[in-house]
C-alpha cells in the first residue's frame, strides 16, 4: 500500500473516530456522520412545514396544556441527568417546543432541538399523565440519543462516498427531505419504523430514567405497551420486524425497572 493511500485510510479513521460517540445510559457507541448544528437546523424547517401543513392545537386546549406540562418537567429531568453525568452537550442547543395535532393517527415524535409532536390518537391509550410522560419521555430519549442521525447517516452514506447532507440538500432536496422525516418516523405508529430495535430499547431505558425523575411512576411504561399490544391488532413476528415485540418490550422495561425506581421519587 502506497504513503498515500496509508494517509488517506489514516484521514478516513481518523473521521471515523471523531463521528463515534457514547449513548447516554446505555453507553453503546455510535456513528453520527452529520452534525447536529446541520441536524438542527433541517429540523426547525421541517418542523415549521409539518406545523402548516397540520394545524396545532391552540395553547388553551387542556391536552396542549398537559402536553405542555409533562414535557416541560421531561425536558427539565432530562437536563439535569445529563448534566450530572458530563452529556450536557446532548442538549446545549435544544429549544423544546411542544405541540398537539387532531389527527387519529397512534403517533407522537421529537425532532432534534426538542421539537415534538403528539397526536391526539394516540391519548386514549396513554389514559393518564404518566402514560403520556411514557411516550414523551421514549420520544425525547430518542431525540437525545441522536437516532435520528444515525439513520440519516446511514441514508447519506448510501447516496455514495464523499456526500454530505448539504450535498443532498443541494442535489436532492425532496430526497432529503423525506429521508429527515422517515428517520423520525414522521408517519409511523410511534416512531417505531423509523427506529431498529436497538433503538428502541436504548430509548425505553432512557425514557423511564426521564420520567422517573421527573415525577412520573415508570411502573406505568409496562402497562402502557400492554395497552398498545391488546389495542393494536395483528404484529409482524419480531424477527421480521424492526421494533422489539411488544412481549419483549414488556419484559424488557420490567428488567431495568429497578434501576429507573432509583429515580423516582414522587
């Protein structure tokens, strides 16, 4: 191998290295190929477009006001655990908005910055304050954990060696766009198929920490994925799936839920 063919796998390694970053919590690591500065930035956009073209609900509305509510204190714990544990970096730049459409679609998401949305549907099943805290805190835990950009990296990095989001952006707007939104599962029940199942235990454990510090019982997460399996028809097998089953899941959260107690303190 040449000098400089050594330098150039040095450069790549080197890139490499300095995208891969530590989950909070879980510690897994990952690679994030976009920055969030960049990440942030499409998201205030692409949150801006949503909110017009799917009118939110005014700030009087009492499930504005519990939304509000609830993700103000998760945005707070959130903080807080972060900052006691040297991740306040994963928040720096966050400007939490919070948001409630009418639509009868079993959704809710958070964007990067803290930019989130629930759907009405999906209350009837949350039923209580935590419940909802369940969802909210899964949501922003994926928004913390940088998800999002890992799927978006993996998508860019399809598009060939070399090419970036703002590459994208510049050549392939509309491919970009939906790229953004299909990472955050924008249109998928709960995010789910936006997310591997990795993802989505790593936002399970994260959320209940949230959540329980922020007041919430997370001995409540159980019973809401039991609601959503008995209320949500026919699953795929989980091999053939994305997301954890819902028996997983459930089996999952009642492992760490030791763990997540020592947080709550209601």
């Amino acid at each position: 191998m040449s000098m400089r063919s050594k330098a150039i796998l040095l450069l790549v390694f080197l890139a490499v290295f300095e995208s891969c970053a530590r989950v909070p919590i879980t510690g897994r690591r990952q690679l994030n190929l976009v920055s969030e500065g960049e990440m942030m930035s499409m998201a205030s956009t692409q949150y801006q477009e949503f909110l017009g073209e799917n009118q939110p609900l005014p700030p009087s509305n009492a499930d504005v006001v519990r939304v509000r509510d609830i993700g103000n204190k998760l945005a707070l714990a959130a903080t807080t655990y972060l900052t006691d544990n040297n991740a306040s970096d994963r928040v720096a730049d966050f400007q939490w908005e919070f948001n409630v459409v009418n639509d009868p679609t079993v959704n809710a998401w958070c964007m990067p910055g803290g930019k989130v949305v629930v759907y009405t549907g999906i209350l009837p099943i949350t039923q209580n304050d935590a419940g909802l805290a369940v969802v909210m805190g899964h949501e922003i835990a994926h928004a913390i954990a940088r998800h999002g950009n890992e799927r978006m990296s993996q998508g860019i990095a399809v598009q060939g060696a070399g090419m970036t989001l703002e590459v994208l952006n510049q050549q392939k707007p509309t491919y970009a766009g939906d790229l953004f939104l299909q990472s955050f599962g924008i249109g998928s029940q709960l995010g789910m198929l936006a997310y591997s199942r990795t993802h989505e235990t790593e936002a399970d454990k994260m959320g209940l920490i949230f959540m329980a510090m922020a007041g919430y019982d997370p001995r409540e997460a159980p019973l809401f994925w039991q609601r959503m399996s008995a209320g949500g028809g026919a699953a795929p097998p989980e091999l053939l799936s994305t997301h954890p089953s819902d028996e997983t899941r459930v089996r999952d959260l009642e492992a760490y839920m030791p763990e997540a107690l020592k947080y709550y303190k209601p």
